[in-house]
C-alpha cells in the first residue's frame, strides 16, 4: 500500500526468497498441526511470530506471546509505522494505538492515541488486567502507563507542535503518506487462542484519529470456540465493517479462515462499488487452519509453527 513497504520488500532478499518458496509450496491457507501456531500481518510479522513461538515453546501463555511477539515490532520500528517511532501525524508528533485480547475468557483491553509509550500493547494488556474497563485514550492511557511503569519517551516538544498545529493554515483531507499494522494471532497445542495488533496509525491523519487497530472486532477478534483474526490497512475502511468479528462469525458457521476473509472483502467491496479499499486479513480457526486474504493488492504475511518459519502471500482477491 505505500512506498515504503515497497522498498522494504524490494531490498529484503532473504524475505522476497522466502515469499517465493512458500506461495510455491503452500499458498495462503490450510491446516497446520505443529503447534504453536503463529500468523501475523506483512514480512515484519515474521519477527513477532517466531519471538511469539518461543515465548510459548518456553511454557508461557498464547497472551504472553502475542504481547512479547508485537513489543518486537513496537520496539523495532523498522517499518515504519508501529510504535512511538512511527510515522506522526499531521502536526508532526506520534500517537500510537494497540489491543490484545484473549479467547479463553473473552478479556480484552485497549489503548488509543496514546503518545510516547514504548509498548502500547503492554498497555492494553494492563488496563485488561488491572482495571474493570476495556479501552483507555489519550493523556489517561499515558498517565496509566506510567504509573504502572511502561517505558516513555520524552514528549515535552509536543506541547509546541500542538499549538502550531491550532493556529496554522491545515488541510483537514491531507492525502495519507503510509500505515502499516502488526496484528498477531497465536494458538497453542491445548487450543487456546490470543490476539495482538499495534500501529502508529495512518501518515499525516488529524491529530486524535482512531483507526481499527484498538478497536475489538474491527483491528482485532478473538473467540476461543472459534478462532481470531485481525486486519490491516486503512482502518476506516476495516472499522466501518466490525470486519474481524465478522470473519469469526464467518468461520463460526463453517468457513475457512481464508474462506472468511475473502468473503468479508466482497461484503465491502459490494458496499463501497470498488475493491480498491485497501483493506488485508489474517485469520487462524481453532483447528490450526491458517488464512489471509486482500482487496486489491498482493499481501505478504508471516506463519510460524514448532518447526517451521516462512513468509506466504496472497494476491488480490477476484471481484466477483
């Protein structure tokens, strides 16, 4: 979807050769019973999974692998657009979102613009664990982080941004310039599922903008009878659609992780008269079934498994 990921792919050739061997060798989709299994959005995923994998092969939770397999990417920053280093916004300063969400007994917690906290994940993960709400934003969600000691960069020079930003000439529909989401699904042998997703949200958007990755069923679904998925692209087009829930409920009923996936980007695409909404899924059933799927473009994404690390990729899917 942007420049950047381009050039990330492009000079990348240890992950373009592995895309290559694995869209010859296993495609999108199918069954894959070496647990843990692991499946995250873009060729950085592959980090996060295979740091999720060993957090399980370790003994811990499917909840502590997604948190410690997303605070890589979050830490990383290397694409660009998770994390307090990520792409800022229009006024020229970060502000990050994150979710996590655990099948098992359906807690989830939630972060939203949110600025200068290292781990946002880690901060959804708390406010599920040590508050009786869901999602925390803006100066609450920072003030709650540091109390319970998350790590912080410095952003005293906001403060000048901001008042720039309130008195300057702005164009409210400034094109965006990137975006990019680490969203990651664990299951383990004994079928526990869990899911993350972090993002610094879309380049140059309004200064308090939300998109879908905080938000349960649009970023982020999880149902431990079920599965999860999780979503990445422009977020107002995922949001709009409650579009990961949709794809549980899709496999609830009998379909396929890319099966669901796909069909929830025709539901849209019929909706919006185009498939260019740029909108991607990952999606893993409660059977080890792994799928991913895309509106109008080709998607790498990474899976992960006791033995076995790879990037896979979809194309576009076929208007119908």
């Amino acid at each position: 979807m942007s420049l950047d990921r381009r050039t990330f792919l492009a000079g990348t050739a240890a992950t373009t050769a592995a895309v290559a061997t694995s869209c010859a060798s296993g495609g999108a989709g199918g069954s894959v019973p070496d647990h843990p299994i692991l499946i995250a959005t873009w060729p950085f995923g592959k980090f996060a999974t295979e740091r999720g994998r060993d957090v399980i092969l370790a003994g811990d939770s499917v909840l502590d692998a997604v948190e410690q397999g997303v605070r890589d990417i979050e830490r990383r920053g290397s694409d660009g657009s998770v994390g307090v280093r990520g792409r800022p916004n229009a006024a020229g300063y970060t502000q990050v979102d994150a979710c996590i969400m655990n099948g098992d007994d359906h807690r989830a917690g939630s972060v939203a613009g949110v600025e200068g906290i290292v781990h946002p994940v880690s901060a959804a993960r708390l406010v599920m664990e040590k508050t009786k709400h869901v999602m925390l934003v803006g100066e609450g969600a920072r003030w709650f982080a540091l109390e319970n000691g998350l790590e912080s960069l410095d952003v005293s020079g906001h403060r000048a941004k901001k008042a720039a930003w309130r008195v300057r000439d702005r164009d409210p529909v400034k094109k965006r310039e990137g975006h990019d989401t680490i969203a990651l699904l664990a299951l383990d042998g004994g079928g526990h599922i869990a899911g993350a997703c972090s993002t610094s949200g879309a380049a140059t958007k309004l200064p308090g903008r939300v998109g879908d990755s905080p938000i349960l069923g649009s970023g982020l679904y999880v149902d431990g009878e079920v599965g999860a998925a999780g979503a990445t692209g422009i977020g107002e087009n995922v949001m709009r659609y409650c579009a990961t829930f949709h794809i549980v409920e899709l496999m609830r009923a009998g379909r396929s992780p890319t099966e669901a996936c796909e069909e929830v980007i025709h539901r849209i695409a019929r909706k919006e008269g185009t498939y260019a909404v740029d909108i991607c899924f990952v999606a893993v059933d409660r059977g080890g079934n792994v799928g991913a799927a895309a509106s109008n473009q080709t998607f790498p994404f990474a899976v992960a498994t006791r033995g076995t690390s790879e990037l896979r990729k979809v194309p576009q899917v076929t208007p119908r």
